[in-house]
C-alpha cells in the first residue's frame, strides 16, 4: 500500500457522540478528493465507546488507544508520531474549523513553509460562534504570555487545527513533552527552535458549549510556559546534529 499523502490526527476522550458524524464528515470530503489518506483516531483513555466507535468505522481510520488518560497533548503526539501521511493534519473531534478549510493549510506548505496553522486572530479569520466573554479574555491575556515568552509574532496559538509536513512533525512533536492544554505552544516552539517554518493562516472557527477547557486548565497552561522556557534552558529543544529545515 503506497504511503497516504495525507493523515488527520484526531484525540478524542469520551468522543463516542460525537466521533460518527466527525469521521463521516471527514472522510466524505477526503474521499470526494481522491488522494490516499489515513485517519488516525487517538484514544485518550476514554470510559466510553469512543475506541468501539472507531472500530466500526468504513474506510482507512485507524484506532490508537492507550490508558489511562493523559490529556490532549499526549494524544495529539502519539498521533502525529504514529502517523504515516506525508502531511498530518491535527484536529479536533468537534471539528470547530471545518475540515473543508484544510484548503487553506495546504496553500501556506506549498508556498513552502513546514507548519500552516489555523489561526481565529488576523485578518481574514471568521468566528461564527464566539466562546463566553472569560474565555475570549483569557484566550487574549495567554496569547499575550506565549508572545512574550516563547512565540513572539504568532497571534493564535490554540487554535486546533494545524497542518505539519511529515519531517517537521517528526522533529517538534519527538521534542515534545508537555500533556496539557499548552502542547500547542511547545510543539510550535520547538519546531521555530529547529528552524522551521509557521506560517498563521485565517480560518472559520466556531466555538463547541462542550469544551473541556476551564479555568483551572488555564492557570495550569500558564506554568506551562514557564516549564518551556526551563526546558529550553535545559537544552531539550535543541535540534540534533544534522537536522534542522526540511529540504
């Protein structure tokens, strides 16, 4: 079987509601463009039927399992390790950006930059459901953080939909450590580290009511930046001898 051009990465925990009609979604707009693909669901030790779901689905999805839950960012590295397309897209089982924007990542590759990251912050960008007044501030004030420590000039950061050549997903996300809701900005900061190119592209976005994201999980996301940056200190982002920007 010849190497899928493409593999979309979905962590899903306690998905089993929601994962038909995402998987269905997904592959009817693949299938209708007729390029070999893998989609690769990822389960974060979930206590539903979220693994039984993806089982008994049609077509080229495959089922990553482990227990017990380790959160997001742990799925999402799995993934994109495990993976075999030649470009691997992460995104989220809610599908918050439509997977029809997929388009648009491609472009920013083909014009030759590593990572193309949906982006809900610049110009272009549409936001047809708006998350609650709090979030949208703390979603700013974050950013605000990652741009002062570690991202300086990419305006959306968490956005989860980002598309990765299959080189720069090998080398960021092998950096990568963190399980929480900052693995996005590790796996982007470790790949600027390695010399890697981001380019941050506007999207449509529209909130989920059912996200897991709270207030606590924010506060934590915030001490995260500080483990980057001693991690950096620490040397774990340093690209390995030889590697650097994909060719």
């Amino acid at each position: 079987m010849s190497r899928p051009r493409l593999s979309v990465v979905i962590p899903a925990f306690n998905e089993a509601g929601r994962l038909p009609a995402t998987l269905a979604r997904v592959r009817a707009y693949l299938d209708a463009r007729g390029v070999p693909y893998q989609v690769l669901v990822v389960d974060d030790g979930s206590t539903d039927a979220t693994a039984e779901v993806a089982r008994a689905a049609a077509g080229p999805v495959e089922l990553l399992r482990h227990t017990p839950n380790r959160g997001k960012g742990h799925a999402v590295r799995a993934g994109m390790l495990a993976a075999a397309g030649e470009r691997r897209l992460m995104t989220d089982a809610d599908l918050s950006t439509p997977i029809e924007e997929l388009a648009k990542l491609e472009a920013g590759l083909a014009r030759g930059f590593d990572v193309a990251i949906g982006s809900r912050a610049v110009a272009g960008a549409r936001i047809e459901v708006h998350q609650p007044f709090y979030r949208e501030a703390m979603g700013r004030f974050f950013n605000r953080l990652v741009q002062l420590l570690l991202l300086p000039g990419l305006n959306d950061t968490q956005c989860g939909f980002k598309l990765w050549s299959a080189e720069a997903a090998a080398l960021a996300f092998a950096a990568c450590r963190l399980d929480g809701f900052s693995f996005d900005v590790e796996a982007l900061y470790a790949a600027r580290r390695a010399g890697l190119r981001i380019a941050e592209l506007p999207v449509v976005w529209r909130n989920d009511a059912a996200t897991r994201v709270g207030l606590v999980g924010g506060a934590a996301a915030f001490l995260d930046l500080v483990r980057i940056r001693v991690a950096a200190a620490g040397g774990r982002y340093r690209a390995p001898a030889g590697a650097g920007r994909p060719t």
